[in-house]
C-alpha cells in the first residue's frame, strides 16, 4: 500500500465519523481551509526557494576580472599552435566520422595550407588599376608574374 491509499483511507474513516458529529456546511468548511492552509503553506515554499535562487544564482555570476571570483588568478592555459594541433588531431583519430573531414585534413598537411594561404593573399592584392578585366601585365600591376 502506498502512503496515499493510507492517508486517503484515514481522512475517508475521519470524514466518515465526523459527517454524524458535525453538519456538512462546517465540515465543508474545515476542508476548505484545510486545501486553503496547505496551498498557501506551499506557495510560501515556492516563494522562499525562489528568493533563494534568485539571490545565489541569476544573474549573480562574477566576472573573471574581479577578486571574488574563484578563477581570478588562474592564466588562461596558453599553448603552442604545434601542441593545439597535436591534441585537436588525437581527438580527431579517436573518432571514425573525422575521417573524411576536410577541416581535419588540412590541419594534418600544414604547410599545403600555408602555401594556398599564400597564393590566396597575393591574388587578392590590390592592383594599380581600376579595370580587373584586364590582364594586370598590361596595365603594370604589382600581381605581374615575369
């Protein structure tokens, strides 16, 4: 049995002996302010932890560049980029869908990266005309490959 068989057994046995002792309207009534008593008893309880949430947690988060907060005098945990990249690709080869990743694969083989970098940045050079659809050896531009 639970305990809400056990408490509805005992308040229908209470009503039951207290029908014949006191007339319904009172009886009515002393439920009533019973529900009353334990709802308003319940609303002060949500409340109250409200309040609490309210005053330790929202909105209440320290920033880092003040003295109370725990990671004040912590540094960040700067690394080198060789270390980053080791790490981020051990991660990487743990999992099989990193596989195929073209992120992945252009951290493996750095230096194919930096030299299309490299040929990117010079071919968005600014040139000394103002007609693109030229070719720039015509014009003189700083992008002529002689």
């Amino acid at each position: 049995m639970t305990a809400a068989t056990i408490w509805g057994a005992f308040l229908a046995f209470v009503l039951y002996n207290i029908h014949d002792k006191v007339g319904t309207e009172a009886l009515l009534l002393g439920i009533g302010y019973f529900v009353g008593v334990v709802v308003g008893l319940y609303l002060l309880y949500a409340a109250m932890i409200f309040t609490w949430w309210e005053k330790d947690f929202s909105g209440q988060r320290l920033e880092r560049r003040k003295a109370a907060c725990p990671s004040n005098k912590q540094p960040p945990n700067v690394k080198s980029f060789e270390e980053n990249n080791k790490k981020i690709l051990e991660h990487a080869n743990a999992h099989e869908q990193f596989d195929s990743c073209q992120l992945i694969h252009g951290r493996k083989d750095v230096a194919s990266v930096t030299k299309e970098n490299t040929v990117f940045r010079e071919r968005i050079m600014r040139r000394n005309s103002m007609t693109p659809c030229h070719p720039p050896s015509r014009f003189g531009s700083i992008m002529s490959i002689e």
